[in-house]
C-alpha cells in the first residue's frame, strides 16, 4: 500500500524550530504528502515553503485539551486562515464530552462551522478516543457526523491512549460516508498505518512518516 497520499506530516512539539518546519516542507513536497501540520505560528512559514506544490498546510485549534473558550477557538481559525491555513484541526471541548454536555459541544460546533466554510477550509474535528467511552464516541460521531465536517479524528497524539483500528472502525460504523477519518497518535511504522488505512482511515497525523512510507524502523519518539 502506498500511503504518502494519507499522511499529514506532522510537527507539533513546543520547541518547534523554523529550521524543522522547513524541513518537513521539504520533506512533504519530496514525499508527496497530503500536508503538513504545524503550530498555528508556522503557518505562514510553511504555506512560503511550499509554493508550488501540491501540499496543504494544515494546523490545531485549540491544542492539545480543547477547553478554550469558543472565541477563542474562533480567534485562532480567522487568523489561520488569514495566514494562508488550508485545513483546520479543531480540539473539541474533552472535558464537555466527558461531562455529557452535548449542549456545549452543539454550540461550539455551530459557532466554528459557518466561520470555517464561508472560507472553504477543511476542517478536522478531535475528539481523543483513547479516553473515551465506546457509547461517547458514538454519540460524537452523531453529533458531528450531521454537522458537515470533513474528517473526525481520533486523538491529539497528547493523551494516555492514541490512535487503534478499533476506534477508526467505530468511527466508520456510525460516521455517514460522506465524513473521513483522520487517525493520529501513535503512528510509528508501516504495519500499523496500514491497518488504520484498511480499517477505514483516509488520513493519517504522524511524525514518523518517513520511516513509515520507507518501511524501517521509526528513531522519533514523539506522540503525534
């Protein structure tokens, strides 16, 4: 399986260096990656080392615990946006999902969508399945499965538990068809990518992403 097209190659440590970014542009370019995830900071930066390629810039909102405030969830997308940001992948509220507050969770959602498509961005929603509850992710993948977005993803790479094959399953089971898959955390080889890829993911967050399209063995020990 040839599974640079599904991976967002993906930087996220807090010592992130100009240096690196760079060089995960570069790499994404070479690889052919579907894009890059940065700091919201970088993005500016990446979309500069990217052009003329195909790869899209990609960000986090509201990273890595999701209980920032709505507005300020909506800050951080307009000025992504207004640096060039292609997709948008939004931490939601954990701590409201773990408190049953779908309420919150709705008016969240109906706060961001209407900002992020009148832009026509992609936007990835989090939702850390590694410490949820097989009935919460179900009820997420209702409450977000209507709402119109692009991809449900699994995990920030930041929690106890990232990314398995019986989550992104889960998701596909009662996710309509019309919303993807985004698996992330974890990452770090070849086997692993492709069974989320055959379990229904049509993208994949990892750092490691060259020692998994090479097929060796992953010497990054981060996360995400």
């Amino acid at each position: 399986m040839h599974l640079a097209t599904y991976i967002d190659h993906t930087i996220l440590k807090p010592t992130t260096l100009v240096s690196e970014v760079a060089q995960i542009c570069k790499e994404a370019a070479e690889y052919k990656f579907a894009a890059v995830c940065v700091p919201p900071n970088f993005v500016k930066k990446a979309k500069e080392f990217l052009v003329g390629t195909n790869v899209k810039v990609a960000t986090v909102i509201g990273f890595p615990f999701g209980y920032s405030a709505v507005e300020a969830k909506l800050a951080e997308i307009v000025l992504a946006m207004v640096d060039g940001v292609d997709e948008l992948d939004v931490v939601a509220n954990i701590s409201a999902i773990k408190n049953q507050d779908w309420v919150y969770l709705a008016n969240e959602l109906n706060h961001i969508m209407p900002v992020v498509k009148s832009k026509n961005k992609t936007i990835k929603i989090i939702i850390e399945s590694g410490i949820l509850t097989n009935d919460e992710i179900i009820k997420c993948c209702e409450l977000y499965g209507v709402a119109g977005i692009d991809y449900l993803k699994t995990s920030t790479g930041y929690a106890e538990k990232g990314a398995s094959v019986e989550a992104v399953k889960l998701f596909r089971l009662h996710l309509p068809d019309a919303v993807q898959i985004k698996a992330s955390g974890g990452i770090r080889d070849y086997t692993f990518a492709a069974e989320l890829v055959e379990a229904g993911a049509t993208r994949l967050g990892c750092s490691a992403s060259l020692a998994i399209v090479k097929g060796e063995p992953n010497t990054n020990n981060a996360t995400y």
